[in-house]
C-alpha cells in the first residue's frame, strides 16, 4: 500500500491523500504537479526515476488506511527557492 506522502518534497505544498495533484517515483518520493513536472521536468531529483501520478485513495478507505503524516521536505538544487530550511 502507498505512503500518499502529505506534501511535496520540493515546495513543501499540501498534498491530500484522496485528491489528483501528486506525482511520485517508483521509491514513492512524491511532488505536486507543478514542481513534478515543472521544476523537475519530469524526473525524480534523488533516483533518477520518471515521476507518474500518484493514484487517489477512495476517501471512504482513508479512516482505516490513513495516509502518511509525516512530512519529507529536501533541499534539492531545482527546489532551494522554494522553500527555507
């Protein structure tokens, strides 16, 4: 079963479980679109990897598998503007 991360780990945007909008990789690092396909052209910063939308939990599924609360944010080079350590 998927993580479904929280957030994106480039601009640290909210990414909500049971909602379009988050790419990840095959290690299930995860991005908003924006910074997925925008910043990173695409491509994961810290695999290499192609990065694909992240499927949707059905939110009537959410109260017996939550997503993920903890929140991976890295200082990636394409990313550093974004965001303040």
């Amino acid at each position: 079963m998927l993580a479904l991360r929280p957030n994106c780990e480039c601009c640290d945007a909210d990414l909500a479980p049971d909602a379009a909008g988050a790419m990840i990789c095959t290690f299930e690092c995860t991005f908003c679109v924006g910074c997925g396909e925008g910043r990173l052209g695409g491509v994961c910063p810290n695999c290499g990897g192609g990065l694909v939308a992240r499927p949707a939990r059905p939110t009537a599924l959410l109260g017996k598998f939550p997503g993920s609360t903890e929140r991976v944010v890295k200082g990636h080079a394409a990313c550093v503007s974004t965001h303040t350590p």
